[in-house]
C-alpha cells in the first residue's frame, strides 16, 4: 500500500537557521496598559512572514499566526509529556483494531470567531478542503472518505491504515476553519488575504500591515476558559533581521522577540540575567551521497567518507553547540526516532583503511554542495573539507542558492553533485511516512531522495511500517528500526546532527515550554507575567 507522500517546495535551507527562538524581556513593559486603554499588550518581535492568510493552503511560516487563531482536532504533545496527546476541537476519539476507521468526538461550546458553532458538519467541510486543496494536502492521502454521523461525531474511513492521530494534530492542513469562510473562499482565492480569519482559537486578527505588523487581539468567547490567553493584544512586529530583533529586545521596543542571532543567545540570556533552555526541534542536518556512480556506487566508500567526518566539531561550529549527532534521518523527539539506531563516530584510521579496501588508498576528488543561505552549513561545510582531506579525500565545495542546488541535483544524477547537503524537517509528526520515506525510499525521478539510492530490502521495511502506524505504533517502529540500521550500514548518506531549539525565558515571563511538534508557531496564550 501507498504511504502517504510528501510533495514539498519549500525553501529546505533557508527557514529558521541560524537564528534562535527567543522569549525575551527588556525594561518593564511585559504586561503594561497600551495608553489610553485597559488592555494589557504583549509586543513581540517575530521573523515570521505572511505568505497567506487562508488557513487551508497555507504551507509556510505564518504558522506562528495561525496556531494561535486555529485550533486542529488534536494537539500533540512534546516529547516527555504524561500525555501523548492534548484534545483539541475533538473531545476524545478512537481507531478500529484494523486502523481504518476514526472516530472523533467533537466539544460541544466551541464556536468560531464568526459566532457560529463548531460542529462535525464544520470539521468534516475543514478536513474536506485540506484534502483537496491544502498546502499540505498529501498529509489526508489515507482519507477515502468522512462522514458526520452526527452533529458531534465524526468518522474517517482510509483507504489503509495510518495515523490519523498524528495527520489531525499536523501543524499544517489540519485546522477546523468556519465552513462560512470555506464558502466565501472557494469563490474568492483572495478572501482571507487582509487578515480575516476564521478560526476558534485564543486569538483573533485584530489587523495586519502587509510585510509589517500583525496584531493580534483575545476572543472572548474563547472555549477554553483555564487555557484563556493573559494578554489582550499581542502587537507582533514582522522583524526577519535577527540581530534587529535583538536590538528591539535589549532597546526595550520590545517584550519578547522570537528570533536572535544563535551565536549571541548566551550574551543576551546573561544581559537579561537568565539562562539559556534548550529542547528537541524537528530540524536536521542530513548529507548524501550520489550512489549512482563511481567511487560513491561502493558503500565501503561511503562508510569510509562517514567515518571521517567530525561530528563533534560539526555541532559546535554549525549549531553554535546547540544540537546533538543525528541517529539517522529521524529527529529526536519525532516519531520513529530512536537512540538505539547506532552512530558514526570520527576515525580516521578507519576510513583510510576502508578507502584502501575500496581500491583508494592514493584518495580522491569529489564534489559538494549546499545552500549559501544557510549560514548553519556555510560554517560546517569547511570542516568537513578539511576533514576528508585527512584522509586524501580532494573536496570541491560549492555554494548555491537552495533552489538552484535542488533543481540542479535532480536534473540528471549522471552528471549531479557527489554530495548533497539538506536542511530537513517532516512535514507533521511522522518522520517515517515524511523523512524515512522522502529522503531515501527508491523513486522513479529524484525528488527529495538525492542519494539516487535503491533499495528494494529498505523499501519494502519503510512501506510496511507505513502500513502499521495506524494500527500498531510498536510494530511500526520495529520495522522503521530495521530500515534504518539497514541505512547507517549501508549509507547512502550520513547524518549530521538534529538542531536544538533553543531559548532565553527572562525572568518577568512564564513561558510555555517548545514544543518540536509546533516549530514555527510560538503559542501566545500560555504567556503570562512570571509570578
């Protein structure tokens, strides 16, 4: 059976690297009255564009927005929660023994901003949009057809078994959106486009100056009364310049600015006399290598090229420290990640004398890529160089703009780079269906898979555990540990490390802890004054 695919242009490289996420407070002002109003005003600083405003097709960082005025039917929760899951617009739900059938219970007293309520009519119209037209929309692949059984229930039927669990917590192509506003915008692809919104969460957009401020004000009607958010406004200046964000910071312009430049986190965390916390995040480091062709066809080549690179050194230079070495292509904290998915370590020994197994004692010239907007790969890239020329390896290091690299290396493996490297994140909390699958799993044009590998034994492990998600999770991740076993051993690319998230708490704020399932939405509502 098919695993659900995703079919991504983003820009890979380029979003939120090299700079930190940063709750951040200057002077006094966290918490104040705007002049002339009783309202208390939250101003932040935030990096995050507005590609759109439509709920349903965005795919893009304005998440940080719509997580805080939509809500899905379920959260999920952090690695290390008591729970796996928050109920969200579904008060509870369940999945037959076969996983192909999902049964959602929808709250009664959630309404939307528009004043209407929130029934299974309004989620089975939302989840019908995604599929058809989300930004995201290969996430609902398993979904044959939904059905509102009646006004509170809803059931999902899927063409094979998955976790729609996972697809209805997804931070894109999952929100419960008016079914008013899915009619007005199915006539109008520019309805939502001044900032209307359409949604049921602890916010609503209050206005929006194109390419400057976003300014968020509290729904009253909120359902969720312990979870009503503390501020009233929350005036968001669009700032995608993070040493600007830092001056607005410790200027005192701002309360809270959700991007710094990574390499200042600690100087700023010790000017506002707190500390630096650290979390999972989905974002990794992956490279691979073209196995399409001489010498790179010979895994002993490649274990060989694994062996030398300095992982260690890696993170400290690329991540500032802020990240621990990958255990294959699955970010910790992410679904089907697991420590026991055994790691290169640096021995150069070992790698000359598997270059020597391989016919190559005398060394090698290669070629390698990666994005020149990535600042995280511009800083790591000249180790690995200097690494593999330790071992007589010539490295021929190229920078590219993403989209140039992408489109070059999957235009004709042939004549394609030797080494790729990629920024990656799963588009929902399943990184074997996205990362697993995506990145390695044979096809028939290079996509996201610019190893060019084959493997039928791989294949057959991904697309089985694919199968078993929805039904048995432990069986699932079984499998997805035996492919990537199979992956390091043969590897086909090597994995540098996953990316902390990473952040200063000032001590006049309570702010929630990251959540790596929610990367690019920073939650308003659980902010209140430290008390």
């Amino acid at each position: 059976m098919a695993v659900t695919r995703a079919r991504r242009s983003r820009a890979l490289a380029v979003l939120a690297v090299g700079a930190v996420g940063v709750a951040g407070l200057a002077g006094c002002t966290a918490g104040g009255a705007a002049a002339g109003s009783d309202s208390t005003v939250l101003s932040v600083a935030a990096s995050a564009a507005v590609t759109t405003w439509d709920p349903v097709r965005s795919f893009s960082t304005e998440a940080l927005y719509l997580g805080n005025v939509y809500e899905p039917l379920l959260w999920k929760n952090a690695e290390g929660a008591d729970e796996e899951f928050t109920p969200g617009i579904a008060e509870s739900w369940e999945a037959s023994d076969d996983g192909l059938t999902w049964t959602f219970h929808i709250r009664e007293g959630a309404t939307f901003h528009d004043g209407e309520a929130v029934d299974a009519d309004a989620v089975k119209a939302s989840i019908e949009a995604a599929k058809d037209h989300a930004g995201a929309s290969f996430i609902w692949a398993p979904l044959e057809s939904i059905e509102a059984t009646d006004d509170a229930t809803v059931v999902m039927h899927l063409s094979y078994s998955a976790p729609m669990d996972l697809v209805a917590a997804s931070t894109y192509g999952a929100w419960i959106v008016s079914p008013k506003a899915l009619t007005a915008s199915a006539g109008d692809e520019q309805y939502f486009e001044q900032g209307i919104d359409a949604g049921t969460g602890p916010y609503t957009v209050k206005s929006y100056t194109p390419g400057e401020k976003v300014v968020l004000e509290a729904y009253d009607e909120y359902w969720n009364e312990d979870a009503a958010p503390h501020y009233d406004i929350v005036d968001i200046a669009i700032t995608p310049d993070a040493v600007t964000a830092q001056q607005m910071l410790t200027s005192g312009e701002v309360d809270l600015a959700t991007n710094l430049p990574l390499e200042n986190v600690d100087t700023v965390a010790s000017d506002l006399g707190t500390e630096v916390r650290t979390a999972n995040s989905p974002f990794n480091f992956v490279g691979f290598f073209n196995t399409t062709r001489p010498p790179l066809d010979d895994p002993k080549v490649r274990q060989a090229l694994s062996y030398a690179i300095p992982y260690d050194d890696v993170i400290e230079v690329g991540g500032q420290g802020y990240g621990t070495q990958s255990h294959g292509p699955v970010p910790k904290g992410i679904f089907p990640y697991s420590d026991s998915v055994p790691q290169y370590e640096q021995d150069l020994e070992k790698a000359k004398a598997l270059l020597a197994e391989a016919g190559h004692a005398d060394g090698l010239e290669l070629t390698l890529t990666y994005a020149s907007e990535n600042s995280s790969e511009a800083r790591f890239v000249p180790l690995i160089k200097d690494a593999f020329a330790k071992i007589g390896v010539t490295l021929d290091v190229r920078a590219e703009l993403f989209n140039q690299q992408w489109e070059n290396a999957k235009a004709d493996p042939a004549t394609a780079q030797d080494i790729f490297v990629v920024y990656y994140w799963p588009t929902y909390s399943d990184a074997g269906a996205d990362n697993l699958y995506s990145l390695f799993h044979s096809s028939e044009e290079p996509f996201f898979n610019l190893s060019y590998w084959k493997n039928g034994e791989y294949d057959a492990l991904v697309e089985e555990a694919g199968t078993l998600t929805g039904s048995d999770r432990e069986a699932a991740q079984a499998k997805y540990e035996e492919a990537m076993d199979l992956l390091v051993d043969q590897a086909p690319g090597f994995f540098l490390y996953d990316a902390q998230a990473v952040s200063v708490v000032p001590p006049a704020l309570d702010v929630a802890d990251f959540n790596e399932n929610y990367p690019f939405t920073t939650f308003f509502a659980p902010i209140t004054p430290a008390s």
